[in-house]
C-alpha cells in the first residue's frame, strides 16, 4: 500500500511540474508576442532590468560597429580581428570569436527595435529601446 501511495504522490508531482511549466512558457510567449522581453540569456547589448531590455551603452557601441562593419562587406574574421586587436572582450571576458559576431548579425532585427522569443517565433515591434536607429 505504501509503494503504491508512494507511486500515486509521484505521478500528480510530476503532473503539477508539467502544468506549472506550460503556465509558464505560455505567458513568456503571450509577453514576447507583445514585444516585452520573456527571459532567457538577453542579447548581446542589452542587460534586463525590472522586466524589459535596457542598453549596455559598451557594447552597444560593438554593435553598431560590427552591423556597419558587415553592412559594408567586412568579413566575420577582419571584424573579430579589429574588435580583438581594439581590446575589446564579450560577456565573459574572452576574444570576439566568428560565432559571437554571427549572433550578433542574426539579431539585427533585435537591435532594430524587434523582439522574438525562440528561433521558431515570429518577429514582432519589441518594447526595448532599439540600439540601430
């Protein structure tokens, strides 16, 4: 009887994890359908405060550096190249690498003013400040 009351306790554990779970990604999706930040690792940047995504004026500056940079037919080695020999580091105080400066291309629409949440959603009119005017 113990085991099976054991067994029982699990399964609605279980359940209520899954519940609670889908609670919670749905309303990061409903908030990142309206444009507010949902949480997550925020993007180059930004650093979340109170909810919503504010400008590190630093690496800001990198950003419009590396958009431009691409935007005017650098490759990704000569912009990690120049932002290296520059000093600058990313967020966890290594060389730019081509994958950084990928990810940072790939969210041009972010810094633009756009927001999604996963790769699988849509673009829509963010809430945070956009770093490219």
């Amino acid at each position: 009887f113990a085991s099976m009351l054991e067994a029982f306790t699990l399964c609605v554990a279980e359940m209520e994890r899954d519940n609670i779970n889908k609670r919670t990604s749905g309303g990061r999706k409903v908030k990142a359908a309206r444009g507010g930040y949902s949480g997550g690792r925020p993007p180059y940047g930004y650093t979340p405060q109170n909810g919503k995504l504010i400008i590190v004026p630093e690496e800001a500056d990198v950003v419009r550096y590396v958009i431009t940079a691409k935007d005017s037919g650098a490759t990704f080695q000569s912009i990690c190249d120049h932002l290296n020999a520059e000093g600058k580091t990313n967020r966890s105080g290594s060389k730019f690498s081509i994958s950084t400066i990928q990810v940072i291309i790939d969210n041009k629409p972010l810094y633009q003013g756009m927001y999604r949440y996963g790769k699988d959603s849509e673009w829509t009119q963010g809430e945070h400040e956009p770093i490219l005017k």
